[in-house]
C-alpha cells in the first residue's frame, strides 16, 4: 500500500517501476491510499492542485498491474483523514468538529477538522458519490474504506453506526469492504456486531508492535485479517532499518500462527513525504520476502538483493543511512529524531543522547556515503536519491545552517521530479525548514 496523498503522487511510469518490484517479490496486490488525490468529478477544488490519478490512468495502471499477476485494489479513506476535504470552505460544515482541536492519544492537538460528523447526512452522500465514481474503475472485488484515527469520535456507537453505512455503500457496487482496526481495537465488545464478510486492517508500524494479541482478538471474532507493517521509511529521512526489520518480521510471525489472510506492508508519507523511493525500497524488498519465505527472510543478505534492484553497489550505503537514527539512543515512535530536529519550524529540543558530538559524527557519515555515492549519480536515479537522503540527514545536523538548507530546498524539488508529479510538490516544500 502506497500513500499518494501526502503531497506526493507518482508519476504513471513511477507506479509501474514500483509494480515491477512488486512482481519481482511475489506480492499480489497493490493499494494506492488515496484521501483526495483522485480526479472526482464535481469536487475540483479539493484536488486541482494535486495532480491526482485519473480515471484513465487508473485503467493503464490497472491493465498494467493485470500483466504482473498483481491486483490493484481501490483505496479511498471515508471517516477521518478527510483534512484536504474538511479544511475547503465547501466542505467544512461536514465535519465534526469544523474548526478543529481534536486531541490525539498521543497527547497533541488537530490543529485541522479532520474526522467527518457521522451524524450529518451529508456525509454518508459524500462517501456515496465519492465511492460511486471510484469502484467502477476497479476489477478488484476488494476495497480499503480507511476509518482508522477518527479522533473526534468518542463514542463507539456513532463510530461502528457510520462504518456500517460505508460498509453498504462499499457492498452495493459489488466490492468486499477492507477497513483498519485501530479503533474498533479499543472497543472490542463491538468487534462481534460487524458483518462477517470485512476484512479487518491490523496495522503497527513498531518492531514491538503487539501483533499477536491484536490478531487473536480478530480471530476470536471470526474476522477475516490482514497484518499490515511498514517500511519505516516516513517521518525518518533516511529509514529506520532496524525497526523495519522488527516490525516485518513481527508481524508475519503473528500473522501466520493466529491465520491471517494477507500480509499488507504500508508505505507512508506523513509530514511532506520527503522521503524517496529509494528510503522505502529495503522495506519493500523485505516485506515481500518475509510474505513468502517467513522467518527464514530474516537472514537474507538485503545488501546484495538491493544492488540488484538498484543494478549499483548502492545498498550498502542506502542501510548505512537507515541505521543513523539509532546514534545517541535517540528512539521515537513512528520517526526519527533527526526528522524532528529539521521538521519543527521553530527549532526542536533534542534528546539529551544527540550531542553535538553525535550530529557530527552522523554528519560525518552522512557526508562519507554523499562522496562515495555521488560517482553513481550521472546515470543512476536510486543514487540520486541517496545522495539527497545523506543532504537531509546532514541539514538535521546543522539545522541552522543557512547554505545547507538552501541547497536543500533546491534539491527538493530536483529530486521530487525524478518520479513524483508537480502537484503537492509546494506543500511538502513548505514543511522544510526556511530562513
């Protein structure tokens, strides 16, 4: 599962680069998450400046997938997530709470209305129409319908009330709804009023991530589940390899001994997507093989399987950045702190374990993998990215560095280019720091 609506949305040869991998690791499906960055007819001005996925593209994409022995499984998030809907004047009465404020479990605060008001009845014929123009494009009898996070709904009742709606709205175009647990989660006494026929999400994105008792919870309902890991590559600059490793490997065990029916690697890109392809591909390459040869994955020599893919003798300087985040014992959820000290726009408190001393020593080896990698760069776009992976980590380091973050604004844009569509391009621009 691919995020294409935080900011960035692949080029049409950029999917089918990334289907190829697919095909060359056995998946067998493929999602794009897609909040606003399809083409709805009617509702332009959430994504005209998005550059989304057309209804065209999706059938080359589709028949393109088809020749790899991949599914393409629609993909539309249709409860919370719905912030490029909710924050558009248009729009904005159908949230719960419209002018924000929402409070996290992590302690923080929506700044945006985020989550739709189940009780209005324009929302359900929001996620009617919008699902209405978006399956028929698909020969999958699957589709993910999200309601993960809908952090403005405390009460179960109004939350597994609206679920059910989209659930019919899903089944009335003759697809098999998928949607993600983590709320239903915290209510278990619900789980068992759910229709039999969903295919629950278990997704978690940590190495420790209590994927046993999450799917045991599933199976003692009679829910058909996915396990859904990640690539540890949003929110990290350069990856976080060793999570991946945990995470993936996790999440097959548990799969596997409480029966789950796929295994669903997520690809995300929280806070700008910054992060190229290249920062997702161990965890791509990983996961797949992890889906196929189970714990026995765990010793496969992911340097070499890289170097292939990448046809350079890159993965060993792409693993190098991914295991930065580890310097200084400087460990958080779900990101780096080297993502924190250059995403907060006034500046970050850092853990107490990256001293000064630290951040050069990661600038140092940050530097030594942009040297080496650079001769590859002329002719090879994996090292482009790498390359451009190392500047990241390194403006992390010298946050306060005019020069560097200029650079590094320019080369934004240069990388994003190789493989990503103009629109969104801006917005994740203005979430890097500037003078």
């Amino acid at each position: 599962m691919l995020d294409v609506s935080r900011d960035r949305v692949p080029t049409l040869r950029t999917l089918r680069l990334i289907v190829d991998l697919l095909a060359r690791y056995r998946y067998t499906q493929f999602q794009l998450y897609t909040e606003h960055t399809f083409a709805y007819a009617g509702h332009e001005s959430v994504w005209e400046e998005a550059d989304p996925v057309t209804p065209a593209e999706i059938a080359k994409l589709q028949a393109y997938c088809a020749f790899q022995g991949i599914e393409l499984v629609p993909n539309q998030n249709t409860f919370g997530h719905m912030e490029r809907w909710l924050t558009n004047p248009k729009y904005n009465g159908l949230a719960k709470f419209p002018k924000g404020g929402a409070m996290t479990p992590w302690g923080t605060v929506k700044k945006f209305p985020t989550t739709l008001d189940p009780k209005n009845p324009g929302s359900i014929a929001l996620v009617e129409d919008l699902l209405g123009q978006l399956l028929p494009n698909f020969e999958s009898k699957l589709v993910n319908i999200g309601c993960d996070e809908t952090f403005e709904i405390a009460d179960p009742e109004e939350y597994v009330g609206f679920l059910l709606k989209v659930v019919e709205a899903a089944k009335r175009h003759g697809k098999r709804p998928m949607f993600w647990g983590d709320i239903i989660l915290k209510h278990p006494e619900s789980i068992a009023r759910l229709p039999k026929d969903l295919i629950a999400l278990d997704w978690g994105y940590e190495g420790n991530h209590p994927f046993a008792k999450e799917a045991a919870a599933f199976k003692e309902a009679g829910l058909d589940f996915y396990v859904c890991p990640g690539t540890s590559s949003w929110r990290s600059l350069g990856g976080r390899i060793e999570n991946m490793r945990e995470n993936l490997a996790a999440a097959e065990d548990a799969g596997r001994r409480f029966g789950a029916k796929g295994y669903l690697v997520t690809d995300w890109g929280d806070e700008g997507h910054w992060q190229p392809l290249a920062a997702s591909l161990p965890g791509i390459v990983l996961g797949g093989t992890f889906a196929m040869q189970g714990a026995k994955a765990a010793n496969m020599d992911l340097e070499r399987e890289l170097n292939a893919v990448m046809d350079a003798p890159l993965g060993g300087y792409l693993m190098k950045l991914g295991t930065l985040y580890l310097r200084g014992g400087a460990l958080k959820a779900n990101c780096s702190e080297l993502f924190n000290i250059l995403h907060e726009p006034h500046g970050y408190s850092r853990h107490p374990g990256l001293t000064d001393a630290i951040l050069d020593e990661i600038s140092g080896i940050a530097a030594g993998v942009r040297v080496a990698v650079e001769r590859y760069a002329d002719r090879n776009d994996w090292a482009k990215e790498i390359v451009y992976m190392a500047n990241l980590i390194d403006c992390a380091c010298h946050r306060r560095d005019e020069g560097r973050l200029r650079a590094l604004r320019d080369e934004h844009g240069r990388i994003w280019r190789l493989r990503s569509r103009e629109g969104g391009r801006v917005d994740s621009l203005m979430k890097l720091p500037r003078f």
